[in-house]
C-alpha cells in the first residue's frame, strides 16, 4: 500500500531533491516545470513509486508527457491529461528494496503548445523515505533556441522527421540534454518551438514574441509570463541556437536591426551573468537555411570584436525537418567534440 505524505512530513517535502532548470520554487511543496527537458533528480527507498501532477493546459489538443528514468534504466513516458488537476501516476512497481535513483522530467514546452506542469506530491511505500542524491555535475550549460532545442521530433525514428507530436517530441532525447549527459553538466534547456530573435518574427505565440520577451522569463508562456532570476544559475557556457525562423515575416529584411537586436540580448545575458569571461557557442539548427549561418556567424564576429568571448559552429550535416533521435544524437556528438576541442570544459 502507497501513502500520500502530509505537507508537514518531512519525507513529503523536495528540499532534498536536486532541480535543473528554469523551475519555479516559490512553492517548495509543489514546484512548476515550463521548459521541455527541465527536471528534477531524487532518491528514494522502497519497491513502489507514485507521483502527483496537475497540467496547466495550452493550446496543443494534448497534456504534457512526463518522462521518468529509474537507476538510469530507458526513459519511461507517460501521457497526462490535457488541463487535469492532481493526476496520479504510478511510476514503479515491484522494484528490488533498497534505494532508487530517479529522474522526472517534462518533455514537452511551450512551443510544442504545453502549458506548466505542477508537481504535487511523491507517494512512497509506508515507512520510507526520500534520501539526499548525489550531488549535480559542477559544470553548467544554458541554452537558447528554437524547436530543435525543445526536443521537437528528436524521438523520431531513423528515416522519419517530423513524425507527430506524440510520437516525436522529447526535451530529454533533444540535442541540447544529450549534450548535456555527454558533457557531464547541468543544463537549462531555453529552447521554444517558432522562437526568432525578434518579436513580431517567427512563429512563437502567432508570431508576437520572440528571444528579446523570453530569455528573461520563468514562465515564458501566455499572460503569465514571469520573470527569471539569473542570481539562481551561473552557466560556465552559453549556448545561443537561433536563426532558422528568423527569416519569416521579413525578419531579416532590416539585417542591422536584426543584428543589434540579438547582440542587445547576448550583451544582456552576459551582464547578468556578472560579466567576465563567459563564452557564447553560436550553433544555428542544421535546416537548409543558409542566410541565418551567414547573419548569426557576423553577429558572433561583430560580438567578439567588442570584447566578448563568442564562437561560431555550423554542423557537419543538414536535416529534411527538424532531426530525429539519431541526428540529434549526431547534433550532440559534433557540439561536445566541438567543445572540447575548444578546452571550454575542464
């Protein structure tokens, strides 16, 4: 038999579970995940597991998946309830007894049309506990992008792109969280599927916002958006994925605004982040946009002549539609040769 903690036991309460991204725990009882491949890391005991959640609802006909990873066995999906509070999920069953390493994180974002997925409780066997896990890598990666970087069709099959939002989306199979789990690093995936540097431009709520509203925000969705604290995460890199839905509604057509729009933005972030010697990896999606490599390779030039650390990456390959696992997977691959070769993780 499972029990449902209360809120004044101890065992109930997450401060012993670590969070990796943008994450809001104003509530410590109940944090709320808005980006594809957030997630939060925990230990427990016992032979059985189950979780609590509420899904905000969005424009997508569908709730948000959740995904859970036990003793870094295969990812495990599951599919909520569009707009349903307080949904129980059981997690695990007839686990061997003894302690568990776990990972619950939300695999869709607001670009694939999922609003804010709220985690309630976790229900473990009676007289068990949530122990501390080990301890997060101590290098940090943060990342802005667009769908690619979301996870968008990066659970596709090979020979298939694009093969539905069910199926194929998958913040944790996305390039930026592989990289990540090659790198050995904690990771804030920013990506938003229709996302372009500028608002007005993209596809991003009907096109209305881009980078320049979101890569401030905690929650970057609907009337709601909110605001984030950059004190909360210092990355030891920055990784800026941006430029293939630049060129809709003309967003290139004023190259000069459109520069000086995004190196407002990078000067902006690297100032939060306190300034100093904080590299920007420029890496535009590999989709057959060529004017967006040349534009985002001059805004990387044009930043490093102003004193900023930047470099600039174009991928080996270019994919039909936004990349499967297995080219995702690649995407990965040639970003942490790249990096390493680059001596950016010590």
């Amino acid at each position: 038999m499972l029990i449902n903690h209360t809120l004044n036991d101890k065992a109930h309460r997450f401060h012993d579970c670590h969070f990796v991204g943008r994450i809001d725990l104003s509530d410590p009882s109940a944090p709320v995940f808005y980006y594809a491949g957030s997630y939060m890391v925990a230990c427990f005991q016992g032979a059985s597991l189950q979780a609590v959640f509420s899904d905000e609802g969005a424009w997508n006909e569908y709730g948000n998946q959740v995904g859970f990873i036990i003793d870094d066995c295969e990812l495990v999906v599951h599919q909520l309830v569009k707009g349903v509070t307080h949904q129980r999920v059981e997690i695990a069953a007839g686990l061997p007894e003894g302690e568990h390493n776990l990972v619950i994180t939300k695999l869709q974002g607001p670009g694939n049309g999922r609003g804010s997925l709220k985690l309630h409780d976790l229900a473990l066997d009676p007289g068990k506990n949530l122990l501390l896990p080990s301890a997060l890598p101590r290098f940090k990666i943060e990342v802005y992008g667009d769908s690619i970087t979301e996870g968008e069709g990066a659970a596709c099959p090979d020979g298939t792109n694009d093969c539905g939002s069910l199926a194929g989306n998958n913040g944790w199979l996305s390039y930026t969280n592989t990289l990540a789990r090659h790198l050995d690093c904690q990771v804030h995936n920013l990506g938003i599927g229709g996302l372009a540097v500028r608002d007005e431009t993209g596809w991003y709520e009907d096109g209305h916002t881009g980078l320049e509203t979101t890569y401030d925000k905690l929650n970057p969705w609907g009337a709601g958006k909110t605001q984030w604290d950059f004190s909360h995460y210092s990355p030891d890199l920055v990784i800026m994925a941006l430029g293939v839905n630049d060129q809709s509604k003309g967003g290139f057509t004023d190259l000069p605004l459109w520069k000086e729009t995004y190196k407002r933005i990078v000067r902006d972030i690297h100032a939060r982040h306190g300034g100093g010697v904080l590299p920007f990896l420029f890496a535009v999606p590999p989709i057959n946009v060529h004017e967006a490599y040349q534009n985002v390779a001059q805004v990387a030039t044009e930043l490093k002549a102003e004193g900023l650390s930047t470099l600039f990456y174009c991928y080996g390959f270019e994919a039909n539609g936004h990349p499967n696992r297995s080219q995702s997977a690649r995407m990965a691959q040639e970003l942490y040769e790249f990096i390493s070769s680059q001596g950016l993780v010590t």
